[in-house]
C-alpha cells in the first residue's frame, strides 16, 4: 500500500484531532511533534491555498491553465504545487514552517497580507509582503515526502494490514446498467 491510500479502517474512524484550539496548536508547535503535525496536516492546506502559496486539487490540465503575465489575454501554463509536495518541504523546515502558520493565522485574525518569514521563525516587518515566489525559495519543492500519520488504537498492528489480507474496499460501485 502505497503513502496516499487510506486504509479502510481509518476511513472508517475518521481523523482523531487533539481537541486543542488553532491558538493551542500555534503555541506549542515549536517543540510538540503532535500540534506541527495537527497544523500541518489539517489546517495549513486551506491556509496556504487561500493566500496562493499552494494549488488545490484542480483536477485536470485545463484548469492549470492561466491568463499571461499582467492579466493579457495571452494563455500561459503556470507550474502547478500540490498540497503534499508543500507540506514536506514545510516539514522539513520546521521553524520557518511554525512561523509562517503563525504569520498567517495572524494575518487572517487581522485582515492583512502575510508577510516573510526568516529561516528561524521571525517575521520580516522591512521586507516586501510573502507572495508565491517567497514561499517557493523559503520552502523549495523537493523529493522528500510527508511521514504517515501516526495510527490511533484502532489501527493497531492487530489491523488487516499487518497479517498480509487484503482490506475490503472503502465503498463499491453501482452495477452497471443492463
């Protein structure tokens, strides 16, 4: 089984949060595996695509699709970044990546622009605002991959998966029509 399939016994359980409050989770991502990891991986995707840092799913090569530069009516392919391909490098930069969840919650609270981030976690106020080729040198995409998730109780090793049978499908569909 492959990183991207959810097995159907965590399907089935849904996702397992902490509880603790977005403030909570920015307060003690620094140096709490579980809280970067809540952050990352449920709430920075919707962030990060709000301010145009990453691509949602789009779904087809026409969607990629953009305007030229300065809005010509020029057709141009813009170079996709998919959620999964930022939220390693964000792991991999844990302290810019706990500053730049901080930087944005912060600027959704008050309605501003998000600005940079330096390497160590601390806002740069004299510099221009974070745009998508900041976030891309601050964050460079590379071939390192996010780490599973860690499995509640339910998905103990006494799980199907551990014995080598084969899991039932998630959800099976309609017979065809005759």
């Amino acid at each position: 089984m492959d990183d991207k399939t959810v097995p159907v016994l965590v399907a089935r359980g849904g996702v397992a949060l902490s509880g603790r409050s977005v403030v909570q989770l920015l307060a003690m991502a620094d140096t709490d595996d579980k809280a970067f990891d809540e952050l990352l991986r449920y709430r920075a995707p919707q962030w990060l695509a709000a301010y145009g840092f990453a691509d949602a799913d789009c779904g087809s090569m026409g969607a990629q699709s953009n305007r030229g530069a300065g809005g010509d009516s020029g057709r141009g392919v813009r170079v996709r970044r998919g959620i999964p391909n930022v939220l390693a490098a964000m792991h991999s930069r844990r302290k810019q990546a706990v500053g730049l969840l901080r930087e944005l919650a912060n600027a959704m609270s008050e309605g501003h622009a998000p600005r940079p981030v330096a390497s160590f976690g601390v806002i740069d106020t004299a510099g221009p605002l974070a745009d998508r080729s900041w976030f891309d040198g601050a964050f460079p995409k590379g071939t390192s991959r996010l780490p599973q998730p860690p499995r509640t109780a339910s998905t103990s090793a006494s799980g199907p998966e551990s014995d080598g049978d084969a899991q039932e499908p998630l959800f099976y569909a309609a017979p065809a029509p005759c």
